[in-house]
C-alpha cells in the first residue's frame, strides 16, 4: 500500500552522493565525567551488575572527546564527505532541562569546525539513547517529548550555521523495544504495554523538535533514524506474504507511518487495539509531513512466516522483539549465508527490497542509510585487522545500495557505514567490533583495518566513475 505521494524535491543539479561513516556520543566519546556533563541512563544501566557482558561502560570508551581531531583526520583518510555522530543531551543540558551547559556546546563547536574544516559534512543525530538521568519517568513521560524539543532548540541555536542534516533521532524501535520491552537496554524495564507508550513519546518529541526548527526558520532538513531489517515471506503463500508485510508495519512502519499520514500501521492498530495510544487532532497535525528525509538503519535479514516453523522460530530481539502475541509472526533465519557474532545473517540483497519498499510505501522520499554495518564472523578472526568478511560485507551491501537507485529508482542519497572506531557496543560491551579501525579503552590507538582500505576503495572507484559518467 503506497501511503504518500513524493513530497520532497528531486536531487537535481549536479549529483552529490554522500559516503560517510557513524557513531554515537556514548559509544565513543568516553569522558563521562568531565567539563559539567550530566548523567544518562546509560550510565545508570552500566552501573547495575550483569547488564553489561563484560562490565564495560562508557567512561573511557575510545576517548574520543579527547582524541576527535585524530579521528576527523582519520575520516579525511577513508575519503568520506559525510560523518554521522550524535550530540550528548547531557553535556549540552546535564540536568535534560534547564541550564545549558557551555563546556558541552564548545566540545561540539570544536568538532563542527574541525569537519568542516576537513570538507566533511556533519550529520549529527539529537538523542542516541544517551537520555539524560534526570528526565525522570524517561519516554513514560510525554514531557520528556517537551525537555526533547527545549534540547533541540539549544542544538539548533548553536550549531545550526554549519549542520544542514539533523536526525532527530536514532532506532526509536530500540529504545522503545529493547530499552521498555525486553529490558536488554537501558533503562532496562520489561513490559508488554510500555514500548508502545515509550514509541509514542518519542515520536511526538520527534514532532516537536521538527516544528521548533522549521518555525525557528533555521537553514536545512531535518529526519529521522529508524531502523528495520528486511523480512521476506518464507513461502509464496498470501499468509506468509501478509505476515512479512506485517512484520515491516511493526517495525518500520511504526515509527515512519506517522511522519507520513499522522496514524500509526493499520495493522498495528487493528492488532493492539486501545494498546496503541492515539494521536489527537493536533498531533496529527505536527506529526504529518515532518521528515524532509527517511534514514535507514539496516543490519539483517530474516524469514516470516505466518505459523510456527518446525523448531519455533526466532522471538528474540534481533527478531520481532520478543512481540511475537502483537503480531503473530514467526522469523526464522535464512539457510547457508555467513553469520556475525551479533547473530545476524549477511544478507545483502535484504537491503535493496528494504529500500524498495520504503520508497513504495512513502512515495520515494529521499533515503539515507544511516548506518549499515557488521561485527566479525561468528566464526572468529584471529587478527583484527585482518577482516576480510567486513571487506566483502561493505562491498556486497554497497552494490545493492546502489542498484536500488539506479536500477529500481529509490532516491538514496547516502550511505554511513557503522561504524567508524569499535566501540562500546550496548549491552555487548567492548566485546563486539563493527569498526574500520580498531581501537579499545586499553588501546586508544587508531589502528585502521584492512576494511578501511576497501572501503576508501569503494568510495574512489564510485568517485572515477562519477567522473566518467559511469554511474547511472
Ligand atoms: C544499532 N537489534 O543498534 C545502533 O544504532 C548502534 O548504536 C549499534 O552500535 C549498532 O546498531 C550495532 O548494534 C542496534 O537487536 C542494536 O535488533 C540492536 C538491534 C538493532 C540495532
């Protein structure tokens, strides 16, 4: 079902393709402690014993509050215009509302300079998980959407003379399943009615932030950061087509249809009922027309299928999020392709039915994917820098990417690997790696992977063909 008619203006004029690389504040910038930031929730959840896989937590990370002008250098190596990081809410208001913090901007200003400085677009998202401590009640509380659109308005105010892509905000699907659902993430509750709630709050503090930067008459665009793995039906049947379309309402659909039509998923409100809370009139209204730009998030692959198959199928989070009564959808993994240690199948051509199915359903708005990257084999590697599986993930991931615009006409407009550094990966602490370069909190040295190679690569051959004319 097509839910909207293209809104947003072609991308015409001489092509500018964005290749870029991401991170997020809490997952790189250590210094938790320093120059007046305040606390977030994961910091608490770090803090709470056995959330952690091996105890890790932010605090150091790969001191990159220190050490970003090394990593900027580092991303004018690799040849990318664009760079997606995520600004701390608690730095720039360490109590979420209320006094600003000068430090915290400055840290931001440095770094806004220094990219521009280096021909590197930035691509900040507003809230990567980082909430601050004090918005007590957390996305349970609809005034945590208001502290989102006061914080906003800070970012906006300051730095809004060199951004010209915000991202409100990053996977809402994860803070609202993961962090309210399954209790995996911070901060960490386990309920079956709460990540509806959580959703809801955060895409109204979506709303809200958009409407303060398009009434503040700022320069630019501004989306959103939604994340979705591709699902194909396991059979041709309808109901296992049916069941894969239904997987995707539950999962992008969720967080994107809203931003297109001010509902949620038919689906999703049919299934949940008076579960699923409402928009008024006027939220409809602020929510209707407010991503200029879709990112995608996209990781893997899996199977859905209307019944249970033999074995069970999979109800995990890296699957429908443990909310398998909401949708009665089992997932199953596809057979023979590579795995990473997160358990995720590699599976490029998931990407490009993904983005084909985002421009179907919301009429070809401009996509970025924001992130899209792998951690090592599930099989191991026994040196880090020699990561040859990462080298043929970007390759293969890529090519989709690029078919899907040339070949299928998606209006993609960039692709950020995640990620730039190996970082402090959630609830897998420092023991997962998706980076280019390898670097730990026992080892702040940069060591760039052989991937970082191939990935410079990629980008200079689409760079000469662009130049040849070579690229459709
Ligand atoms: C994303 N899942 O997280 C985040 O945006 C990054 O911060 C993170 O490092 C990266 O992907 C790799 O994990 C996800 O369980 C975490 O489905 C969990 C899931 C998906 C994305």
């Amino acid at each position: 079902m097509r839910l909207a008619e293209t809104t947003a203006k072609k991308n015409d004029g001489p092509e500018r393709f964005v290749w870029g690389a991401a991170t997020s504040a809490f997952q790189i910038e250590g210094a938790t402690a320093a120059d007046g930031r305040g606390r977030s929730i994961w910091d608490d959840f770090c803090a709470r014993p056995g959330r952690i896989l091996d105890g890790g937590d932010g605090a150091i990370a790969c001191d990159h509050y220190r050490r970003y002008r090394k990593d900027i250098r580092l991303l004018k190596e690799l040849g990318v215009t664009g760079y997606r990081f995520s600004i701390s809410w608690p730095r720039i208001i360490p109590d979420g509302v209320g006094n600003v913090n000068p430090a915290g901007v400055d840290f931001y200003n440095r770094l806004l300079d220094e990219l521009i400085a280096n021909g590197i677009e930035p691509f900040p998202t507003l809230y990567h998980w980082d909430l601050p401590t004090g918005c007590r009640g957390g996305w349970l509380e609809p005034v945590t959407a208001e502290a989102f659109a006061a914080y906003a308005k800070v970012c906006f105010d300051a730095f809004g003379d060199r951004v010209k892509h915000w991202i409100t905000l990053n996977e809402s699907w994860c803070s609202a399943v993961l962090g309210y659902g399954l209790g995996v993430f911070a901060p960490g509750m386990t309920d079956p009615e709460m990540p509806y709630r959580a959703g809801h709050h955060l895409l109204l503090a979506h709303g809200l932030a958009v409407r303060e930067f398009r009434n503040g008459g700022y320069a630019g665009e501004i989306g959103i950061a939604n994340n979705c793995d591709w699902r194909e039906p396991l059979t041709d049947t309808a109901a296992d087509r049916d069941a894969a379309e239904r997987a995707l309402q539950f999962f992008y659909g969720w967080f994107t249809d809203p931003l297109f039509t001010g509902e949620y998923p038919e689906t999703m409100r049919r299934r949940l009922g008076g579960r699923l809370p409402e928009f008024s009139s006027s939220e409809k209204v602020l929510l209707t027309g407010s991503a200029d730009f879709l990112g995608l998030n996209h990781y893997t692959t899996m199977y859905a299928s209307d019944s249970p198959p033999p074995g069970g199928g999979d109800t995990t989070a890296s699957g429908n999020g443990g909310m398998i009564d909401d949708q009665q959808v089992w997932l199953s993994p596809p057979d023979g392709c590579a795995k990473t240690d997160m358990g995720w199948a590699v599976v490029p051509w998931g990407l490009r039915n993904m983005l084909r199915w985002i421009a179907e359903r919301y009429g070809n708005p401009p996509i970025y994917v924001t992130e899209n990257g792998c951690s090592d084999p599930i099989t191991g590697i026994s040196d880090p820098l020699e990561d040859a599986a990462r080298s043929s993930f970007i390759r293969a991931y890529t090519r989709e990417a690029l078919a899907a615009k040339t070949d299928s006409h998606v209006d993609l407009r960039g692709y950020f690997y995640w990620s730039l550094l190996d970082n402090f990966e959630w609830t897998s602490g420092y023991q997962r790696h998706f980076g280019l370069i390898r670097c730990t909190p026992d080892d702040l040295r940069r060591r760039p992977k052989k991937s970082f190679d191939e990935y410079r690569k990629i980008i200079e051959e689409y760079r000469v063909n662009q130049k040849e004319g070579k690229n459709k």
